[in-house]
C-alpha cells in the first residue's frame, strides 16, 4: 500500500508527525477534499415534531453557524457529516483488538512502487478511537472492491473462498446482493458473520469506505435567521443480522444530540 501507519507513543511522536504533515502534501478522494471544506457547527436545539410516534419519529434539528463562514440558501441542501455510535467504535475495535487510545498518523510508504494513492481521511495525527467515530463506514453499505480486500484477511480459508466467491463477477456475484447488501450488512455487521476476519488497522483505514455525507432540505429563512439552519430529520430504521430496528447513521447522531439537549 501507498501509505503505512506510524504509531505515536508520546508528544514527542506528536509533534514529529505536524512536522512530517507540514513538510509533505496529499491528494484526497473527493469525500474528503468535500470533508476537509466544512465546518463543525453547534446544534442549539433538537425538539420531536409529532405527537404520535406510532408511525416513527421527525426531529426538528437546529444548527447554529454564529463564527464559521457558512452561508446558506432556503430550500437549499445541507450536508451532515455525522460520527458512528460510540457503541459500534468500541464493539468494532474490541472484534479486531484495536487500542481506541492509540495514536497515528499515514506516511508514505517507502517500499512501494506504485502509482500514488489519494487519501481518504486527512493528513493528521488521530487516536483510533477518532478514526473509527469520523471517518471508518462501520453500518452503511458494503462494496465488492473493500469486501475483496479484507476477504484476504480471513484466517478461515473457507470464509476466505466464500466472500471472494461472492466478489465474483457473473451468477455467483450475486450472492453478494442476496446475502449482504439486501440484508443491510454493514462492516461491523461482516466482520461477525465471518468471524476469522482480522483487518489490520493499517489495511482499514487505507480500503475502508469512508462516510459519506447526508442531504437534507434547509427550512430556515436566511433573512429571519441568517446564523441558523433549521432542518427536519424523519428517523429511518433498519434491520441488520446482529441489530434490529438500527437507526441510520444521522438518525443515530440526532437522537443523541436529542438527548443531550
């Protein structure tokens, strides 16, 4: 691979990635240039919008832009990057014996002799624990390509054939639409069903599919609040092999912040 982790093991280790980071530059997948361009905002309020949830739930989500440049258009979209459930971090890490307090950072890889890959998370030096909450698609839908490579990683030779099987292209390709992508199968989801699967952390976080942003219609007037996005957010629910009724990635991140508030 194009990259390899470096591990960091004090300040020191920290400061000498800012100065490899700083003296080096990077070409991003277009995720993460888009990613790179945005703000973090706070949410002032998030408020229940039906008063019968027997037909689910429709969130009111308010975002304060008051110290960033954002500006937005009425009826124009918004973008949410949201994080993974602390809950899907901790499991996934525990299945694939990551240390979530371990620091990295991605530098080039001297041994290969390939064309150079783009990024897809930031030049930076992270703790596990952020990668896996930012950047690393733990639930949403798998790709032939990542299933591929981390097929490879299987110590089962039998689980090993059998998602390179379904990797396929033509009439045996399609059990890969029947037994994962119809059945929701996310990562942390593949990861169980074929449990002699061990991705090491440099493999992840360079073939991982990275989240991707969600789109929802601005329902706030820039003349009445210039500095506040109003959206509406209806719950969406799903059943995975290991979780029924898992709530969608911005559903999940809404109901906390509902909480919180």
């Amino acid at each position: 691979m194009a990259y390899k982790v470096q591990l960091v093991a004090d300040d020191n280790g920290v400061a000498e990635a800012k100065r490899y980071i700083d003296a080096n530059s990077f070409e991003y997948q277009m995720n993460m240039r888009n990613y790179m361009k945005s703000d973090d905002v706070s949410i002032e309020s998030v408020k229940e919008l039906r008063q019968n949830l027997e037909h689910g739930s429709t969130l009111e989500v308010m975002f304060n832009t008051a110290g960033t440049d954002l500006k937005y258009i009425t009826a124009g979209n918004l973008a949410i990057y949201a994080e993974n459930q602390q809950c899907h971090v901790e499991q996934f890490a525990k299945l694939m014996g990551y240390d979530l307090t371990q620091r990295f950072y991605l530098a080039e890889n001297a041994d290969f002799s390939g064309r150079k890959s783009q990024l897809n998370i930031p030049a930076g030096c992270y703790t596990v624990q952020e990668a896996l909450a930012k950047f690393v698609d733990l639930t949403g839908p798998l790709k032939k390509k990542n299933v591929k490579e981390f097929a490879s990683k299987c110590e089962d030779a039998a689980q090993k054939d059998e998602l390179l099987g379904m990797c396929a292209m033509g009439a045996a390709g399609k059990a890969f639409d029947e037994k994962l992508v119809s059945k929701n199968v996310g990562l942390l989801d593949l990861v169980q069903m074929y449990p002699s699967m061990k991705i090491p952390f440099n493999t992840l976080i360079q073939k991982c599919e990275t989240i991707m942003p969600r789109y929802y219609t601005i329902a706030s007037s820039t003349l009445v609040n210039p500095n506040k996005i109003r959206i509406a957010i209806s719950l969406s629910k799903f059943d995975s092999p290991y979780e029924k009724g898992r709530l969608g990635l911005v559903s999940a991140y809404c109901k906390r912040m509902e909480v919180d508030k």
